[in-house]
C-alpha cells in the first residue's frame, strides 16, 4: 500500500513536471523569435581596409531588448564589403564601420569624402619619436627663409592643424599603441591643404607637431623668429634720409613764392614831390 502511494506520488510529480516543462517552452516561444535575436559579429580580428569574407563573420544569439545600434542580420549583405575601421573577435558589425559599397580594398577605402592622402618624407625626430601613429592628429609645421637671404630671417610657424595620420609606411593599423619609427607618413588632408604641403616641403624643412585626440581648440601663433627665441627688441626704424634734389626743390619753391624786393627814389621837382621805383 505504501508502495503504490508513493509510485502514485511520483508519476504525478513527473506528470506536473511534464506540464511545466511544456508550460515554460510555449512561453518563451512566444516571445521574439530566435532568429530576430541573431546578429553577424566578426569571426576573428579584421583590420580596416580588409574586404570581408564568409570566413570573417558569424551570426551569434543576441538579446533582443539589447542590439547594438546598427547591427546586421543578414551576413550576405556583408560579403565583399571593406571596413573602415579595426573591428575585434565577436564585435558586431554595423554600416558605420564599412567602407560605402563597391569600394574597393586599401587605403583608399579609409579616406574620406572629399579628402585627399598625401605622404611626406619623416625621421625619429619630424615623425615624432614613432608616436604619430595612424588614427592620431598631428600638426604641420615648417621651417623656412621670409626673405631669399640671411639666417636673421628664418622663421617657423605651424601651416596646418589637426590633420589625422592615415598610415605609417604600409601600415595603416589603429591598435597598436607602440611607436614605430618609420620613413613616411600619410596624412588625409583636403585638396587646397595637399597643395600647402607640397609647396612647404618645398620652401624648407617639414615636422610633425602630435597633438591631443579630442582638442579642439587652434593654436594661432604668429611664428618663431630669432628676434622672438632670444627676446632681441626691433631697432628703431630711422625716416628715410632726404636726397639734395628733394631739399632743393622746396627752396626753390619757396623763392619762387616769396616777393622780390624792389629799390625806389624820391624826385623833387619844384614844390611837387613824387618816388620812382625800379
């Protein structure tokens, strides 16, 4: 009798544990459907520039109260797409990271609408010790003569501001933190700046000036001369000395000007007096 109560007690246990199951699985099919929660997330590490395949990307299950802003769940529209920005092992991919369709892989991928790359010629000490590194602004400066002639005339002076580092050498990487020394360096600038780059580099020597990645703010300077480095005052400008010609014309102005003196005599005729001048 105590056997068959408690083999009755058991069944309605696994009975009432069924339905719960049951209960449970119904209601989390009615919430978002699994396939809505799906996103495409990078497979592996993908640097900017690389065009994406198959093998880069997988859809992981997502919460769906939770998506990333942006995300992708079809990973057929990202086949053959190049990013423009780094993207790390199971990061979601979004449009924001991609380079527009049809672009093709490379550095042209990453530069901007409207903007153009220029490389100059750098060492350890222009490319600042290997710290500007690509994903960094810097500044240009230069080095030139204001005259064709004389060291008194030298002067430096930053041409361009905030202008970002698209590459070192071939390497256009972004996470990396560690300074590489290198022999060039590509910058993105606008059309009207790739032509004051040239013509500095050009009319003297070029440095690049690392500045910090969410200032603002410009640095209007009137340049370094070496009057301004060692605080020498400008000597008084003297007047331009005048030339004889000059002086002589306003005395002859002058004399022309003035009236000349003329010399009289007085006549007695009789009881008539009368004055006669010359």
């Amino acid at each position: 009798m105590n056997n068959r109560r408690a083999l009755m007690m058991m069944a309605l246990a696994i009975v009432l544990g069924l339905v719960a199951v049951v209960l449970a699985s119904r209601w989390l099919l009615r919430q978002t459907p699994a396939s809505a929660n799906k996103i495409i997330v990078a497979a592996t590490d993908v640097n900017l520039g690389q065009r994406l395949t198959p093998e880069m990307l997988k859809a992981i299950d997502w919460p769906a109260d939770n998506l990333p802003r942006g995300a992708i769940r079809d990973g057929s529209k990202l086949v053959g797409r190049v990013l423009k920005t780094s993207v790390l092992r199971d990061e979601p991919l979004s449009e924001a990271k991609l380079a527009p369709a049809g672009t093709l892989g490379g550095l042209s991928a990453l530069i901007s609408e409207g903007k153009r790359a220029i490389t100059v010629r750098v060492n350890d000490v222009v490319g600042v010790a290997g710290f500007a590194l690509p994903g960094n602004f810097v500044d240009i400066l230069v080095n030139t003569q204001a005259a064709a002639t004389g060291n008194e005339n030298a002067i430096s002076k930053i041409v361009l501001e905030r202008i970002l580092v698209l590459a070192v050498a071939q390497e256009v990487g972004r996470d990396e933190t560690k300074p590489r020394v290198v022999n060039a360096v590509t910058l993105e600038v606008t059309p009207a700046q790739a032509e004051n780059i040239d013509l500095a580099r050009s009319v003297g020597t070029l440095s690049l000036v690392l500045r910090n990645q969410v200032d603002p703010r410009p640095g209007v300077t009137g340049g370094a001369t070496k009057t301004s480095l060692l605080g020498i005052a400008r000597p008084p400008v003297a007047p331009p000395a005048e030339t004889p010609a000059a002086v002589a014309k306003p005395r002859a102005q002058l004399a022309q000007a003035a009236p000349r003196a003329r010399a009289c005599v007085g006549v007695i005729a009789g009881v008539q007096r009368t004055q006669e001048c010359l």
